[in-house]
C-alpha cells in the first residue's frame, strides 16, 4: 500500500477539523505542490513519518501551531512559513536578549564582533569590533553557533545553511532570559586572550547589514550612494523597493563620470522589481528609454549570506551579461514563486514556495545563489581599524582597470590590454534542424510533468543523421529557454555538447580522449576552449532540471542493450563550480520488451532501468540509489522518460517525422 493512500485512510479516519486531519493535509499539499524535495534530498515520506503521529498529543490551538512550523521548517526555504487564519502564529521559544555585540564569520568560519551597541553592557565591559569570539559561557564558539542553528531551524526554515550561519553568528550572545550573564573570551587583532563579563539586556534590534559603516550610506535605507576616494562610485542596494528606478537614475547621475562603479548588495533584504527597467542604468547595449543615465565604465558587485530573494533576482542581471565582478560570500539561496494554503480547521496559514525563481540566469538560485568571482571575508584587523575588507577589494579591482567607455565591439576604441575589462560578445546560436548536416529522421514534441502536474510548454527534439552515419540531437526547452546540441560520430561517440540560454548564456564542451575544451559567456567568468580532465573510459551525460533528455538520444544508442542485458558504465558531467568534470558509475539493466501508451500512442518499446551506483557533485546532484526509466522504440525513439527523483516525467505528446511510428 502506498504511503499517499495510508495518509488519505489516516485522513479519512480523523474526526473533522482536527488537528490530525489538518496537518496531514498540509502535509499532503506541500508534498504535492513544492518543487525541491530533490534539490534539497527532503525525504518527504520520513518527514511525515516523524511529524504527523505527534498531532494525537496536542492539546491546544497553540502547541498546534508549534508542530506546524515544525512541519513548514522540514522543507529548509526561506520563502515558507506558518500565518495567521483564525488564530495567530503562536511565539517561539527562543533566545531574545543580548549585552549589545553582534557577529560575522571569518575565512576560517570564526566569529568575529563587528557591532558594537553604544553604551551598552558589551561596549561598557570592554568588547570591540575586531575581536574573535573563542567561547560563550564556557562553550567554544563552534558549538554555540551550532546550538543556535539547530534552534532557530527547528520552527524557521532556511534555503540555505550559510544563511542560517549568518544569523547564529549575529545572535550569538543572546539568552533566553533578561539580565543573564554573559561571558565570552575574545582574542584581539593583535592576537591577546581577555575573559570578558557582561549582562543581556538588551532586546531584539535592527542590526547593521554593513560590516563598516560608510559615511554618507544610510545602512536601513533603500538605496543610498558616495563617491569613493580615487573616483570610484559605490551605490547600497539595501532593499529593491517602489523608488529603484528613480533612486538608481539619481545615483548614476551622480556618478556617471567614475573611475569604476561599486554596487553592494550585501543585506539586501528583496522585494520586487520591474526585470525589463531596473537594470537599464548598467547594461551596455539597451537603447530603450535613452533619457536614463547610463553607467558604461568596469563594475564590482559586494554580495553575502544575507542577500537574499528579489535582491538574488536583481543581481544576477550583472552575472547573465558578464557586468561586473562579484566580490564577497554566496548569497542566501532562497528565491521563489509563493501561494498559501489555509488548513482544513482554519486555524492557520501557510505561505510557501511553488517554483524556484531563476532570476536572469538559465537555472535556480534557490539553495545555490549566486557566488563571488573573487571569495572575499572580513578580516579582524580591518574591523579592528574600522575597514571594510570586501569593499576595499572591489576598489583594488577597480583601480586597476583601463577603461575608455567604448562599447562591446567596438574594437578600434577599446583598450584590449590584459585589464581592460571588456564584456565579451556572446557564442553564436545553435542552427535549426533543417541547417545541420545530414536528413532529419525525427522530429517531434514532449509533455513534461514534475510531481504529476504539467509544467511548462512541450520540449522539440529533432534528429538529424549525417551521411557517416553520425547523429545530431537538438532540443528546446521553452520552461527554461534553452536549446540543447548534442553530437556524436558514426559510432555514437560523443563529440560536441552545446547549449544556449536567456541572456546570451552559453556553453560549447568539445569532446576528446582524456580532454574535453570548455567554452563559457553569461555566467560566472568567461571561458574560452578552458582544457578540463576527462575521466578515464567515461561517457559524458549532462543531466539537468527541467530536462529536455537531449543527450540520451545519443547514450542509449551507442549503449546498445540487447534484452535481460545489465551493464555498468562511468560518466561524468560539470561539477558544481563549473570548472570541473566529476566522474560516476551507474548500471544499465535491459528489462525487456512492454506496451507503453503516451499522447502519442501505443507503442511496444525496450524499457531500459538506469540506477545510480556512486555519488558525485554535479549541480544536477547525482546521488546512488536514484533510479530513470527510459521507454525506447526500436528505431531509437525515446517516447517516455520516468525520472523517480521528483517525480519528473517525459512524454512523446506528437511528431512529424517519419509519417508513421511503429505501434503494435
């Protein structure tokens, strides 16, 4: 019996409006509806498993609303949480008092004080910015960041463990009760050891996104901005609010005849913007609305933990057109699509994610964020000295740049010395079908379903042979706006994998014997024919989400399994940097010859059954024990793809080459 049957008997069984009744409907919604139990390896069922048996031992509308968060927390995003129906979310027991410092990490993940409150019990026994927290109360650092994760993630979810990490840090000093003691040993700068005493007393407070305050920078502010010693511009992009367009039009003004232009996002806390305007001021090919200032000379981003959302969806505009350079930590990783459910007793509801926001990239920001070109944390002697250790990075950076104000192309009046930082124009498109080499022998249209609904509009495959014998693969992929190339010889080896995206995002992976060339534009730093390690006797299968299946038309063929046939094989595909190829083991078992109905039709097909053997860190994570189905015609034609992951889904919905499939 299934596990969503023993939960509709269980459902069925509960008394009306209970409790019971409707946390396991909430659990049952956000099983059905939310899109990153795979991302996030959220074991859904277990979870359900855990929660849903306590909701017998509630005995108030209260602790109910407590085993709720609980629930909404398992599913580790930002973006979802419990909200008032008829009674308010209930307070959560958790340390609110502190003596008056708050904390960042390291480079060694150490915490260290940044801020200070003025005249309170911390500045008043002797803490300062710079000092590294050794230990609270007796308890290394380590472990009381540690406890106060495990605290705050167990009513409030996160999209991300850096961004947990950022606030126990923040929190660090903090008690449950008013007035308690607080001591903490602290190294200096200059590397002493102090035992310092002090009471909590303080309540919860805004705390300074920026780790320096900047003159002239209102650190709550929306959108503030100064010019920089040495004519470098900095705007702080604190939130993305109502007044972006017109704050950012006065900014650049203001700051159009810089040497180099800073924007930092670091503590951006998101909200909304107007994707088509709210980067216009930056980009150096729109020609819309040519009354806005326009920023031409080189760029540097300041990210960090606590960017998070619409401030992500905002600054990854500068990684999709090679704008800037990124300076700092990742962002936080949570962005999305929301809705809301109100439980069957009315009592709450919950707000959560339903599709994860791409931004302007070809791929989720939720978990992975965006990350920095150049990793940069602040220093205990530059909080000591009052600097701010990622700011003056930047401006290094942009110190060093020649930059003449020419436009991409423009090759008569730009510097091309090693540092002129000039974008670099975009890899060209990938041909129609009817323009490759060789007679198109299929063509046709896929349904894609993720957890059983239908997402997007239907993917195009086209196969095209050559005169050797060689086989092209292209695919569309309209849900993700990416067109995929796949290229193999006459034996079925592949030689060339291409894809193209929104934003002039694009790879070219050219296939060799121990070595493959990789070719980058539109997302972290350019690459041009970069060699990468193949491993050895290993088969390239870049897998993704959503997934058009591109390359299996070419895997499967030259697999080539007869009937009752298990085979193991070594792949590999882009590690999670992008920098890498990681290698992989996974088993192919033939298991014969089925009926399979698509849109399409009926259709005797071999059904193949890959089973992930080994791990590797793909940013499609490949993890042992994952199981895809494949449905395969005898001419090769794939008509249905079972991925048990989401579950994700491929169907053949129609074709139009050849005039006929075979059909039992």
């Amino acid at each position: 019996m299934s596990w969503w049957l023993l939960i509709a008997l269980a459902s069925a069984q509960a008394a009306p409006g209970s409790y019971e009744e409707a946390l396991q409907g909430l659990h049952h919604v956000l099983g059905r509806d939310y899109p990153c139990f795979e991302l996030k390896s959220i074991d859904w069922q277990k979870v359900g498993e855990v929660l849903l048996p306590r909701a017998r031992e509630v005995k108030s509308d209260e602790e109910f609303g407590l085993l709720c968060m609980e629930l909404v927390a398992r599913l580790e995003d930002s973006h979802s949480y419990l909200m008032a129906g008829t009674a308010p979310p209930p307070s959560v027991p958790f340390p609110q008092w502190d003596p008056g410092f708050a904390c960042l990490l390291d480079q060694n993940e150490r915490p260290l004080i940044y801020h200070v409150d003025k005249s309170g019990p911390a500045e008043q026994a002797g803490v300062r910015a710079g000092m590294t927290v050794l230990t609270v109360n007796g308890q290394p650092a380590d472990q009381a960041l540690g406890e106060i994760m495990r605290q705050a993630s167990r009513y409030s979810g996160y999209s991300s463990a850096r961004y947990l990490r950022y606030h126990a840090a923040q929190w660090l000093g903090r008690q449950m009760e008013k007035g308690a003691r607080v001591t903490i040993e602290v190294r200096t700068s200059d590397g002493q050891t102090n035992q310092l005493k002090m009471e909590a007393t303080l309540g919860v407070r805004y705390l300074p996104r920026l780790p320096v305050p900047i003159p002239g920078i209102r650190d709550s502010g929306d959108v503030s901005w100064t010019l920089l010693t040495n004519n470098i511009g900095y705007i702080y992009v604190r939130r993305i609010g109502p007044q972006l367009i017109a704050r950012l039009d006065r900014a650049v003004a203001d700051l159009q005849d810089a040497r180099g232009l800073i924007v930092d996002v670091r503590g951006n806390s998101g909200g909304g913007f107007d994707g088509s305007r709210a980067l216009r001021n930056f980009s150096m090919t729109d020609t819309e609305e040519p009354a806005r200032p326009r920023f031409k000379g080189p760029m540097a981003v300041l990210i960090d933990p606590r960017c998070i959302s619409a401030g992500e969806g905002w600054a990854s505009w500068f990684v999709a057109a090679n704008r800037a350079r990124f300076f700092g930590e990742a962002t936080a990783g949570a962005s999305s699509q929301k809705t809301s459910y109100t439980l069957k007793n009315g009592l709450f509801k919950v707000q959560y994610s339903v599709r994860p926001y791409t931004g302007f990239l070809n791929r989720a920001l939720e978990r992975r964020g965006l990350e920095p070109d150049q990793p940069v944390r602040q220093t205990a002697a530059d909080l000591a000295a009052g600097r701010d250790t990622v700011l003056e990075a930047a401006r290094k950076f942009l110190e060093e740049q020649r930059w003449n104000g020419s436009t991409p192309g423009d090759a008569k009046a730009a510097d091309t010395s090693p540092t002129t930082l000039v974008p670099r124009n975009p890899l060209p498109p990938i041909p129609d079908a009817a323009e490759l080499p060789g007679i198109v022998i299929f063509q046709g249209r896929y349904r894609h379903r993720s957890g059983g609904k239908d997402i997007g509009q239907p993917s195009e495959l086209a196969l095209v042979q050559s005169a050797e014998g060689g086989l092209s693969a292209r695919a569309f992929l309209p849900s993700a706006g990416t067109t995929e190339l796949a290229v193999a010889g006459k034996d079925h080896r592949y030689m060339e994998h291409r894809v193209r995206g929104r934003n002039d995002y694009g790879t070219d992976l050219i296939l060799g014997e121990g070595e493959a060339l990789f070719t980058r534009r539109g997302f972290r730093q350019d690459r041009d024919r970069r060699p990468l390690a193949v491993p050895k006797e290993a088969w390239f299968d870049p897998n993704t989400r959503p997934d058009a299946y591109c390359a299996a038309n070419v895997l499967l063929r030259a697999f080539a399994l007869q009937s009752g046939e298990r085979r193991e094989f070594q792949m590999y595909d882009l590690d999670n940097s992008g920098e890498l190829l990681v290698g992989y083991k996974v088993k192919i078992a033939h298991a014969g010859k089925e009926q399979v109905q698509v849109p399409a039709g009926t259709f005797d097909a071999s059904h193949l059954v890959l089973t992930q053997l080994t791990t590797a860190d793909t940013w499609f994570k490949k993890r042992g024990g994952h199981v895809t189905e494949f449905w395969v015609l005898d001419n090769h034609v794939i008509v249905r793809v079972l991925r048990h992951r989401e579950p994700y889904e491929m169907l053949l919905l129609d074709y139009s080459v050849p005039d006929k499939l075979a059909a039992p």
